[in-house]
C-alpha cells in the first residue's frame, strides 16, 4: 500500500476511520452474498433447457418498429390467365364486377396499361380485405419487378416494385467434336447466349459451314442474381474463337454496345460470312462437287447451303436490290449491289421478299431458301462478286472494318486487356 495513503488514512479524525471501515466490511458480505459464477451459468442453462423461465420477454416489444404498423390481414389468389382472355372476361370469371375493373383502370394510365396487355398463363395475384374487397392486384413483369395497382381511397394507384439485380461473371469453354451447337449446348449455355456468340463471329465465320473438330471457343458472360438467386444471363463481356487454326477475340465496348477485336477493330463487318442461320444448315462445301444435273464436276462459282425449304435467307450486307426475278436456270433469284465493287447472288428460292430497287438491311430477309429453278433439291446457291468476279465467301478479303480511335480506343484497349485477362484466369481455373 503507498505511504501517502495511510499517512492520510491515519491522519482522519476517529469517527471518520470507522465510517469508513464499516462501509467495506458491508461491501465484503455483499460479494459473499451474490450467486458464484457457475451457479450463473446454471441458471442459464436450465432457462435453455426450458425447465425454468426466470424472466418473462415481451417479444412483440423487441420486434423492428415497421413490424407494428397496423396490419391489414389479406387473402391472396394467384390466377393464370387464359388463352384469348381480356381483363373484363377474367374478372367477370372471378366475379369481379366490370365497375371495379373500370375504376382501376381509370384510375392510373399505368394500370390500363398493364390489365390491357394480358397474355395466357400470366400469373395474376389478388389481395382482398376481411370484407372481400379487392384492394391490390400484382403482376410479375420479370424475376426482379412486380407491377402493383394498389387501392388508395377510393382509386387505384400503381407502383412498380424493383429488386436490386447484382451482377456476378461466369465463364464457359468448350472444345468442338461434332458442332458449335452441340459443344455449347455441352458447355451449359442457352440457345440465346449460342447466337449471341454466332453473331458476335458471323463476321469472321460462317457457322454454316467453316465449322471444324478441334475447334475451340471461351465466352465470359454476365449472370443477373436477385436476392441471391439467379434470375437470368445478362451480357456477353468477352468471347474467343478458335476456327481451322484462326483464333478471334471479340470484347464488348459497354458504352456503345458493340464488339471489337483486341486491337480495337469493330467485329461487325460489311458482310456476314453466311446468308443463312447456321443451325439450319446441313451441307457442306464442296469444291469439286458434281453439278446436281448433269452430273459432271464444274468450278462451282458459289456456295450451296441446304437447308429445310422456307429457311429464311438474310441480305449479307447493306444495299440495293439489283434484281428479284425467276428464270428456268435460277429459279427465284435475288441479286444485291453493295457498292460499286460488290454483288452478292441468291437462287432458288422459295419465294422473294424483296423488289428490285429496294434498299435492303444486313441481315434482312430478302426471302425463303427454296428449290426453284435447276436443281435436285431444295438449296440455296450464293455467289459473291468482287468487280463481277467470282469469290469464295468464305475466304474472300472483305472491306477492313472500322476502329476505335482516340481516347475511345485508349479506355477499350484497357478493359480489353482486363476481359481477355479474366477469360484466361476462369480458363486456367477451369483446367486446374
Ligand atoms: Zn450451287
């Protein structure tokens, strides 16, 4: 004990000391008195056990403050909606009165919007009160949003519910044995998420046909999670394909929406590779195939897709419609001028959809793959000329396509560099 301390202590007068040691000696008991510690933890382990319940909670009173906001108590009904069935027809099935549907959607142009546009099997939920009133009607527009036309006095008010969507990166590879389709469907992608890639490369590649065993592709896509639950894929971030030895980097630019190359080149090119969708064809190309007639091997001065007949047939580039006519020889035929330099030639179609003069869209269907004119069956023959001459498509150099540049060019190059960096850590993850 310090010597201050009891110098100080020993200088207090008398009655002063003994105040003072009798407060302490009340404190000494009163430790004695108190339960020892493991007859705490008894206590409490008994309280869990159930046996004893030393202390009433009053849950209600711990609950969060919205939890205590006056509770409606409501009946929900969930509806399909019928084939070819309006609004007024589901609430006159449901015994709802047509005034009831008119005061809701006059109330708010929103709710006419949404009761006007049904379609089968949309799922509808009613919410009535204790009297049976309906007094709120949801219905799902996706995962993530529910529209809600909720009674307000005595209208409706609608208010469109929005859950957060996280994004969160995924990646798929696959290695081609039999085709694309096959390997992607193989690697756990969607039928959606399979053209998106074909588009992506239908510049490059003519999915038709060019398509070989041991080619290869990545993808790095996007996957929508709502509350912890996926809901959806979003976009493609970044792809790579490996065709006949020729590999093909595309990243998506977010601001504009469009691929590039990693040198910042666009992959959409004057010209599609195939005039047909690839998943419909089932020939290949041949060059020394015997003319389907006389039998005899001739230059084949285009390429034949076969394909089912009315397989539509796209424009493989912007232009005009030189001709769309029918001979004996061609069939139904449509020839497209895309420049002074370029023609592309369809024949044997189906049926036309396109008149001569017309300004035609890449990718438009100009008509149907058919089996007119001379041959044995159903095919579309394309040709495609470079100052009349005829080239393969498929190898043909096309018109260089455009680039970033600038500032545009210097923020791609960087988030290229980061996708292709991630499509080969998800690679080496996936190979590990
Ligand atoms: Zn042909």
């Amino acid at each position: 004990m310090n010597r201050d301390m009891l110098t100080i202590f020993h200088r207090l007068p008398f009655l002063h000391q003994a105040l003072i040691c009798g407060f302490s000696a009340l404190i000494v008991v009163a430790l004695f008195l108190l339960p020892h510690p493991s007859q705490l933890y008894k206590q409490e382990n008994n309280y869990q056990v159930g046996r004893q319940y030393p202390l009433e909670i009053n849950a209600k009173a711990l609950s969060p403050i919205e939890e205590k906001k006056p509770m409606v108590i409501m009946r929900w009904e969930t509806h399909k909606v019928r084939s070819g069935e309006s609004a007024s027809v589901l609430f006159s099935r449901l015994g709802l009165s047509p005034s009831l549907l008119h005061n809701m959607v006059t109330s708010d142009p929103a709710i006419n919007k949404q009761l006007s546009r049904l379609r089968p099997n949309d799922e509808l939920v009613f919410g009535y009160d204790q009297q049976n009133n309906l007094i709120q009607l949801q219905r799902k527009i996706s995962p993530y949003q529910t529209f809600k036309a909720v009674k307000s006095g005595d209208k409706f008010i609608a208010v469109t519910d929005k859950k957060d969507i996280n994004v969160q990166l995924n990646y798929a590879q696959a290695n081609i044995s039999s085709s694309f389709w096959n390997a992607a469907i193989g690697a756990k992608l969607t039928p959606n998420q399979i053209m998106s890639i074909a588009g992506i490369f239908g510049w490059d590649i003519d999915f038709a046909l060019d398509i070989r065993p041991n080619d290869n592709f990545k993808v790095l896509f996007e996957e929508n999670i709502v509350e912890g639950e996926f809901v959806g894929y979003g976009r493609i971030l970044a792809a790579q394909f490996t065709n006949q030895g020729q590999t093909f980097k595309a990243i998506l630019d977010p601001k504009s929406g469009n691929y590039y190359d990693d040198k910042g080149r666009a992959m959409k090119k004057a010209f599609l590779r195939s005039p047909v969708d690839f998943r419909r064809v089932t020939s290949n190309f041949n060059p020394n195939r015997r003319h389907p007639v006389t039998g005899k091997v001739k230059a084949h001065r285009g390429t034949d897709y076969a394909a089912p007949v009315g397989t539509p047939i796209y424009a493989a580039g912007d232009g005009v419609v030189l001709k769309s006519g029918y001979n004996k020889f061609n069939g139904n035929y449509v020839f497209i001028k895309h420049s002074n330099i370029y023609i592309t030639k369809y024949l044997h179609l189906q049926k036309r959809r396109v008149k001569g003069g017309q300004r035609v869209k890449q990718g438009q269907t100009i008509g149907t793959l058919g089996g007119t004119g001379r041959v044995t069956g159903p095919h579309l023959h394309y040709e495609f000329l470079v100052n009349h001459v005829h080239k393969n498509p498929r190898t043909v150099k096309l018109p260089e396509a455009k680039s970033l540049t600038g500032e545009k060019k210097k923020a791609f190059m960087q988030l290229a560099e980061k996708r292709l960096g991630e499509l080969e850590r998800y690679r080496i993850l996936l190979t590990q």
